[in-house]
C-alpha cells in the first residue's frame, strides 16, 4: 500500500509511531491503553503501526504477514484484523489468522494469495530496519512526537 496504516488525521497534534509485534505479550496489554488514547483524545492524536516481529516470537512474522495482507483490502481492514490478533496475542496460529480473514470481511483468496506470495516481506523488513536505526528493538516501543517511550503504559487518571 506504500505507507504505514494509520489511525486519525495528518496533521494531528499529537502522532504516536508504535513499533509492535502481535506475539509479544507487552505489546497486547498496551493496547487498551492505546484504544483509549484514540477514543479520548478523537482528532487529536494519529497513531501509525510499524511492524517489529520478534524473532523469538514463533508466529509474529506470519501474524505481521497476515495483518500486512489485511491492509492491502484497507486501512479499516488492517486493524481489524490487528484487534482480532491482539485477542488472542501468543496464542495466535496462522490456521486463525484465515478465519480471521473471513469473519472481518475480506476477500479471503485475494488475502490467502498475499500471505502465501510473502509479498509484505519487503515493507514489513523495512519497518525492522527502520525501527532498529531509531532504538525500537524491543517491543513495544512507542515515539510520542519524536519522544521516545518504551514498554506498555498503564492507563490511569495519574497519567493524563
């Protein structure tokens, strides 16, 4: 698709780039604090999703490749299917990733043909490379206008 799937308007005030994995357990429990974030804050605040698979993370690569797929059918479709994989984080296998597919609405044989050719793999690779060079080797890494900020953050009314 060419850019990073996104959440909320250009030119925000506020823009957080997370570099995530759907594997990692940390990177699961910051999301309500993210969804929060988006529903609180509705119009002020961009979200952009980079890919970090983890390595010691069996299946973050193939979740990477079927959420990549997914925002090949659109941006809603992308985090779609990243909320279905955030539900289930370590415990997700590629044979759920498809029926995922199927209950979020795409078109699964154009989906099935995307994860099977790899074809994120150049995108998803350069997100890793893009993440390394800015210090996000672990996840999740969050930069809130530049600022970085690593690990789940805990939404609470003393952190606002």
């Amino acid at each position: 698709m060419g850019s990073a799937p996104r959440q909320g308007a250009k030119g925000r005030a506020v823009t957080i780039v997370e570099w995530s994995d759907f594997q990692c357990p940390f990177c699961s429990r910051a999301q309500p604090t993210l969804a929060q974030i988006m529903k609180e804050y509705a119009g002020k605040v961009r979200l952009v999703w980079k890919n970090q698979p983890l390595s010691f993370h069996p299946n973050a690569m193939p979740a990477a490749e079927a959420a990549m797929a997914a925002y090949e059918q659109g941006n809603d479709k992308f985090w779609a299917m990243h909320d279905k994989l955030f539900e289930k984080a370590e415990r997700a296998l590629p044979a759920y990733y498809e029926r995922v597919a199927g209950e979020i609405g795409l078109d699964v044989s154009k989906w099935k043909a995307a994860v099977e050719s790899r074809r994120s793999q150049a995108e998803i690779q350069a997100d890793i490379v893009a993440g390394n060079a800015v210090g996000a080797n672990g996840t999740p890494t969050f930069f809130i206008n530049g600022r970085k900020i690593v690990g789940p953050c805990p939404s609470s009314p003393s952190r606002r």
